[in-house]
C-alpha cells in the first residue's frame, strides 16, 4: 500500500507537459456551411492528441468552409477545409462540374446527396448519364454551398466521380442535365 501511494505522489508530482489549446466543433456541422465562432469550441489536449492539420485559435478557421460533415468534438484540421477532402483520391474520385437549367434545383440538394444524372434529346428521349454521383459543392445560395453562382441561368453543380464517369459527364457539360435525387 505504501509502495502504490509513494508511485502516486511520484507521479503527481512530476512535472506535466503544458496542455495546448484545439479547436473542435462545438456542434454537428453540414458541409458547406461558413464556419461562425459560435460553431467552434476550444479544448486543452496533450500534444499527443494534437492532430496533423489542427488549428490552436478559432480566429483562424471563422469564415472559412467546411467541406465534409463533422460531429461534435470533432478537430477542424486542414483536411476538412480543403476541396482535398471532397473527392476520395483513393477510390480514384475527381471532381466534375456540371450545370443545370433550373437553379431551384440546387437548393434541394446538400454536399453529401446521391443523384443521377439524365439527359434528355430535343425529342424528349430521356437516358441515364450516370448514376449513384456524391454531392461535392454546390452553388452558395443553395445550402450553404462553396461555389458562387455568378450564371444569371442554372446553377453549377460539383459531383464526385470515377474518371471514366467524369469524362462523360465532362463531354455533354455544353447540354442542360436532368437532376434524380436518390
């Protein structure tokens, strides 16, 4: 007993390491929306805890975007705030634009969604394009997305998409694309 109350008061006595200050999410978070100071929270960790990317002061992430969606406790890293985060470079995901007639469209989505993609002829024959696209950005009128949409017409979509999907897509972005929320 004395030996275990001895190693106790040892180890409170040692000399800790200063905690450091992380920024977290202070809330569930939607991708795409413009970080405000009331969605971060600061915590004390050990720089063991500290992760690559992390930010030390709020001051540096408000007004900055959220690219993936994070849970409360989450840290705001350099990963969650870059378009890096927004196509899985490991499944072989790029980024492909699209644009479609009615802007409204748009604001059904939200960065995440699943959709498929269908074109029409001027005779009104419908064909799917692709099927099963993530939601990567989307216009910044329509929930709280990351791209600006400067078009007087349409609204410009990002999905996430093999290479293969990405070239067909590419190839008809000059046609108005159907929009299937899944």
């Amino acid at each position: 007993m004395c030996v275990a109350l001895v190693a106790g008061l040892g180890a409170a006595l040692r000399p800790q390491a200063d905690p450091i200050a992380l920024v977290v999410a202070a809330r569930p978070l939607s991708p795409g929306i413009t970080l405000a100071a009331g969605d971060l929270s600061v915590i004390m960790v050990t720089d063991a805890q500290v992760p690559d990317g992390a930010f030390h002061n709020p001051g540096e992430v408000v007004g900055r975007q959220v690219v993936i969606g994070l849970t409360k406790g989450t840290p705001i890293t350099t990963s969650v705030l870059t378009a890096d985060a927004l196509a899985d470079h490991s499944a072989g995901e790029v980024l492909v634009p699209f644009r479609v007639k009615d802007a409204d469209v748009a604001t059904l989505l939200r960065v995440g969604d699943r959709i498929t993609l269908v074109t029409a002829t001027p005779e009104g024959v419908s064909s799917t394009l692709a099927e099963h696209l993530r939601v990567a950005r989307l216009p910044s009128s329509a929930g709280g997305g990351l791209i600006s949409s400067s078009s007087s017409s349409g609204a410009l979509i990002v999905v996430a998409a093999s290479q293969s999907v990405a070239q067909q897509v590419a190839a008809v972005s000059d046609q108005w694309l159907g929009v299937i929320i899944e």
